[in-house]
C-alpha cells in the first residue's frame, strides 16, 4: 500500500505542475468490468478524449495521453484500484489492494483525493482469532484478507499423564477424590494457558511492528480474547480498538467481514471525536481553525498541524488545491466521511488543528 512519502515524492519530483493523474476502480468483482471490454475502459477512453478537449495543441498533455494509453493496455493483475501519474520524466502506477471511490482523470498538479482517501479509509487492520487451543492471525485492508501466519496450542500433545485423577483417599462408594491432584492439574492448565497467550501475544507484537498496522481486532471467545490482551504489552494492547465473537472455523475473508462493522464503527467515532475536538478548540479561540479563509491562512503559515476534509468534496479546485497545500506545508491530512463529513460541511467545510493558538479574527469563520 502506497504511504506519505511516496506523496512527497509524487509531488516534488520535476515537471510536477504537469502530471496526469488518472484513477480507476479495476477491481475484476465489478459487475461493469466483467464484460468483454471492462467498464474502466470505456469511461477511460471518453474521459481523455474530453479532457484532450480542454488541453488542446497541449503536446506535453498529448504525449502523456498516449503513453497512459499504452500503459494501460497491459494486464492489471488482481488489483481492485489503480492510480497513475505520469510527467514528461517520470511515470509512477500504484496498483492497490483496495478499491478506489470513484474514476478520475485530471492534468496539471497531481490530484491527489482519491488516492488519501483510500489511504485514510483503508487502514491496515490484524485480526487475531483465539480460542483456548490455537490463535489465527489475519491481516488486511478492511476489503481484503491475508493470512500472516498461525500459532497453535500444544495444550492436546501436553504429556499430563496418570496426574489427572490420582486418588487421595476413599469416600461413599469407593467414590475417588481428585482433591488437591485436581487443583495442582489445574493450575498447570492455568499456567500452561498462560504460556500460551503470552507466546500469541508475542507474536502479535511482532506481526505489528514489521507490517506497521495501527488497529488491532480481537476475535474468539471473550474470555480468551481478554485474556490475550491482558499478557500484551501496553504498546500494543492499547492498538485494540474491539473485540468480537468470531469463530475459528470461518474462513479468512468471513473473518474480515465479521470484523468489519466494528472496525468501521470505530473509525467513525473517532472522526466524530476529531471534529468535535477542533470545532471546540476554533471556538475558545484555541488550537482549531473553521472555514476555507482561516484554513488556508493558517497553511500559508504553516500553523497547520492537520488538515480536516469531508469526503467526497465536490469542488474539484479545492480538492486538488488544499491537500497539495497542507502537504507543501508540513501538516497530515484526514479525510472524513458520514456524521463527521456533515459536521464539518455545517462548520465552514473545511476544519484544522493548529499547532498553536490562532489569532482571534480567524478562529471561526463560518459562513
């Protein structure tokens, strides 16, 4: 999956001002493009032609046209959706695990919003299903699944022997007491179930630092899944955003869907949460700018430490404009969608947090 420095990249790289942007949504399980002529191709093919209509006598745009043609003619493999960027002296295509909202086309300075979407919306998520015997461990972009590995519990080859039941003693009916033999069995089972999440809980830490994923799902039994995440360590079990009753016999992609509603639940609320959290801080007059006028004066400040954007934005020009902008300027970029896009739209359209306070006449500057 493509990340921010390859937007840096993207964007300083020479003749940048003049850069074809092309997005498509390949993915093959789109009822369009599983004709004989894929659906992507023929809104392609009409979207350049008219877009050579407004570039007219353009031959730097004329030559890209061509070679974006070119290019395209290739097989695309099992991508679901692909960006293209191409300058006279350079040609960069991202071919993505996950699906894009929309095609686009546009020429001139990279356009980059359907790309931050899919990377904002797209997180990587690891799912760990575990039970008392065996823990699954599954990866993916909210569409997609791939496993990462297993771990199984050796709890069934685990030598216990005679020391099950040995007898302490007689009772009514020649009856055999397990009395302190059942507890000593016990509590090896305890430990060895101990042993056991912690050596998952290992393996989860290590699956996160080297695939870089940020959310973590918990799936199985809730008194398993509470117990792995209790021999976690806080840098990773703080990354734990749900826990859900997923069974082990499901396949990896059932497990995705599964997981899926609370992953997005969680996503939602903490867009929520963020424009809550600006919209309060613009009108205190602290750290939080509303309205494109005080946004785009604290950008050209560089005051900006992130950039809030409702998805979709319908102005092409400000879709294209303000992330180029918070990227020239140092600051990150969410895009946000739902109850959170229609706040922020309600709120001026378009929202930042600050590194520090703003002046008093930009702090709120609703229309």
């Amino acid at each position: 999956m493509i990340d921010i420095a390859d937007i840096h990249r993207l964007i300083s790289q020479p003749d940048a001002d003049r850069t074809l942007s092309v997005f498509l949504m390949v993915d093959a399980a789109r009822l369009e493009n599983q004709a004989a002529t894929p659906g992507w191709r023929i809104w392609l093919k009409n979207a350049l032609r008219e877009l050579k209509g407004q570039h007219a006598g353009d031959e730097t745009f004329d030559a890209l046209r061509k070679q974006a043609e070119a290019l395209l003619e290739q097989p695309r493999g099992h991508s679901k959706g692909l960006a293209l960027f191409l300058t006279p002296s350079s040609e960069q295509v991202f071919e993505l695990p996950v699906p894009l909202a929309e095609h686009a086309v546009a020429y001139g300075r990279a356009s980059l919003g359907p790309l931050l979407w899919a990377m904002d919306e797209y997180e990587r998520t690891l799912i760990v299903v575990v039970d008392q015997e065996r823990a699954r461990f599954i990866s993916g972009y909210m569409g997609g699944a791939s496993r990462e590995g297993a771990h199984t519990n050796d709890v069934e080859a685990y030598d216990f022997g005679e020391k099950t039941q040995m007898p302490t003693g007689r009772g009514q009916g020649d009856r055999t007491m397990g009395g302190s033999n059942r507890d000593a069995f016990e509590a090896t089972i305890g430990d060895h179930l101990r042993r056991f999440y912690q050596e998952v809980a290992a393996q989860v830490r290590q699956i996160k630092e080297s695939s870089g994923v940020r959310r973590i799902i918990l799936g199985g039994p809730g008194e398993a899944a509470h117990a792995l995440k209790r021999e976690m360590h806080d840098s990773v079990a703080r990354h734990v955003v749900a826990i859900v009753p997923i069974p082990q016999w499901v396949d990896d992609g059932a497990v995705m869907r599964l997981a899926l509603p609370a992953a997005l639940e969680v996503e939602r609320q903490q867009e929520v949460d963020l424009v809550d959290e600006i919209v309060n801080f613009a009108r205190s007059g602290s750290r939080g700018a509303l309205g494109l006028v005080a946004v785009e004066d604290c950008l050209e400040r560089k005051q900006v430490e992130l950039l809030v954007l409702p998805w979709p934005l319908e102005d092409p020009a400000l879709r294209d404009r303000l992330p180029l902008a918070a990227l020239a300027a140092g600051a990150k970029i969410e895009l946000v969608s739902g109850a959170a896009a229609e706040r922020v739209v309600a709120e001026g359209g378009v929202a930042a947090r600050l590194f520090y306070t703003l002046r008093p006449e930009f702090g709120d500057q609703r229309p």
